[in-house]
C-alpha cells in the first residue's frame, strides 16, 4: 500500500484541490486495502477447499508415524477471511493516513 501511495500522489493532489478532504482520502484508500485483502482471502479459501479431507502423515524422529487429516469447515473459512479482513485495515491505515496527511502543492509537485 506504501508503494500504492507513492505512486499515486498527482491522484491524491488532484483529489484535494478538487476539495476532499482528508478523512475521505483516509475512507478510500482504507476500503482499497480491505477490497483487496477480502478478494486475497476469497481466493485463498477457495484454493484451499481441495484440501479438505486430505490425509497426511509424517515421520518422527523416533520412526513413529503421525497421521493427519485436513478438516476445512466454516468457521475456519470463516475465521481465514476474518483475518484477512483485518490484515487488509491494519495493512491499509498507515498508508491512508501518509496519503491524507500529504500537502496538495508537493503531492502535485512530486508526481
């Protein structure tokens, strides 16, 4: 998101001289970063549906075997996506808050 925000500074210039303000910046680029993270987590979860019901096993140090098998139900797909969420805000506030904090005559300056 950090890169996101640098090269975007002529958008965020152009996006406060037309008169928005920061806390919409902030909204913005906060609802991208979570947009993303759930569509990541989305397709993570479906790659691992596969999965369920998978057995495995491997070998210990001392040549006793471990068996496992894959149980994916809902409150793991469920708890995935939580998490994914939650990385996608916590991935997305400094970023926001650099590009909301940004002066509007550098950002068009710079870009």
């Amino acid at each position: 998101m950090y890169a996101l925000v640098a090269g975007r500074t002529r958008e965020i210039g152009t996006l406060r001289a037309l008169g928005f303000s920061k806390v919409s910046i902030l909204t913005a680029f906060v609802v991208e970063s979570t947009f993303l993270a759930v569509v990541g987590g989305a397709l993570g979860c479906l790659l691992a549906l596969p999965a369920n019901g998978m057995t495995a096993a491997a070998m210990g140090g001392n040549f006793s075997e471990i068996g496992f098998a894959f149980r994916i139900g809902g409150t793991s797909l469920a708890a995935g996506m939580g998490l994914a969420v939650l990385m996608g805000v916590a991935g997305g506030v400094l970023p926001a808050f650099r590009a909301a904090r940004m002066p509007i005559t550098s950002a068009l300056r710079d870009a």
